[in-house]
C-alpha cells in the first residue's frame, strides 16, 4: 500500500495502528506478531520519510522512526514506550476524521 494516497494525518494514523497491533501481541506474549506490527510501522515511517523529502517534517518523522526501532530492538533503556507512542499517532488519527467530517 502507497502511503502517498494518505493524508499526513492519516500516515500517521497507520503507523499508530501498526503500533496498537504490537501493544496487542504483546500482552499475549505473541513476539513474533509484534515485532512484525513495529516492522510495518517502521516501513509506513520509510515511506512517510521518502514523500516528506524536501518538507520540514521529515526531522519529527525520524526521529519518531528511531524511537519505534528502540522497541524493536528491546534496547535496555527504551526512551518512549509503545503505549506513548500509540498516543502521539492517536492525535494525527483524530484529526484526520474530524477533517474528514467536514
């Protein structure tokens, strides 16, 4: 799926949804799935970051990316937690169905 169809709004809300699918895999003790949840979200923020090339959003978008990595990679000291993370995407989420509304 071509994320440059989507609103940034809604990229950002695949990626949250990817997110949520991992949080759910692991409260099931389901690795494999979740990790394959962080891999797709991380393939949306390579997208998200190829059609943002010349924008100033790339830098947020990146950063984001190196953040979901962290979980991927179970690193010791994790910055942001999923369930954070999630959140953030919820906002973008939101927003692109209260646009969508109108």
């Amino acid at each position: 799926m071509s994320m440059s169809r989507f609103t940034i709004y809604e990229q950002w809300g695949h990626v949250g949804s990817e997110i949520g699918r991992a949080i759910g895999r692991q409260k099931i003790d389901d690795t494999t799935s979740a990790k394959n949840a962080l891999e797709r979200a991380i393939n949306i923020l390579d997208e998200m970051v190829e059609a943002q090339i010349h924008n100033h959003n790339i830098k947020e978008i990146l950063i984001f990316r190196d953040l979901v990595a962290e979980n991927y990679l179970q690193l010791s000291e994790i910055r942001v937690k999923l369930d954070q993370l999630e959140y953030y995407c919820n906002q973008f989420a939101r927003m692109s169905r209260y646009k969508n509304r109108g």
